[in-house]
C-alpha cells in the first residue's frame, strides 16, 4: 500500500511519528518522517498501529449521516403535520416524503463541513 496522506505512527514503544508518502510491505514500512525530513525504513514489528485522517471522506461521512438523520426528521414532521387542505393536494405519505427529502437536503448540506472539520480516521494495525 502507497499512501500519500499524512498519517500518525503509533509504535510499540508508544512513541508517535509524523510521515507521509508511506509504503507497507510484509516486513517493514518505508516513509518520510515530516518532523526529521528523512526517508526512513522501519520493521512492522516495531509498528502499533498508522492512522490516516481524510478531511474529503469526512465531509462525505457527514453529508451522508446528515442527509439521513434530516430525511428521517422530515418524514416523522411531515406525517405529523399533515393537513388534508393543503394547497398542493398532497397525500400524507407525499407530504412526508417530501419533507423529509427537503429537511434531508438541509441535513446534508449541514453535514458537509461538520464531516470535513471531524475527518474520517482510518487505523491500520499492523501484525
């Protein structure tokens, strides 16, 4: 695997490396050390565990997660809020799906830079 994500090393000794530009083949990985500005080559023994953040999957995470909690919102507050004299003639079951499909939009577009500030974590164990 070739990464060129910044990741956080966690190694047996629980000491933390910053790298980036990072190659895990079965017995050792190589990578560039940000704080060193080296290339250096380790054993995997010596490796917990590597965690990569991805601020883009986040932001996807959060749109999904929001577009979900908002769509489900919508469809309990459109059910409840129904009235038959409504001026589009919508059904109960219309209504609600299109207020859930509006709040859901609202959700999602919410979602976005909460998911992006949190990031999506990515934690590879290595064995």
């Amino acid at each position: 695997m070739v990464s060129k994500k910044v990741a956080t090393f966690t190694l047996a000794d629980s000491h933390q490396i910053r790298a980036k530009q990072i190659l895990i083949t079965p017995d050792s990985t190589t990578f560039y050390d940000l704080d060193s500005q080296l290339l250096k080559t380790i054993s995997n023994m010596r490796i917990k565990h590597i965690m990569m953040k991805s601020r883009g999957k986040g932001a996807l995470e959060g749109m999904g997660l929001g577009f979900l909690v908002g769509f489900t919102t919508g469809m309990v507050l459109g059910a409840a809020s129904y009235d038959e004299s409504n001026i589009l003639d919508l059904s109960q079951t219309e209504t609600a799906m299109l207020t859930g499909a509006y709040v859901g939009v609202v959700g999602a577009l919410i979602g976005v830079p909460i998911g992006g500030q949190i990031k999506s974590k990515d934690k590879i164990e290595i064995y």
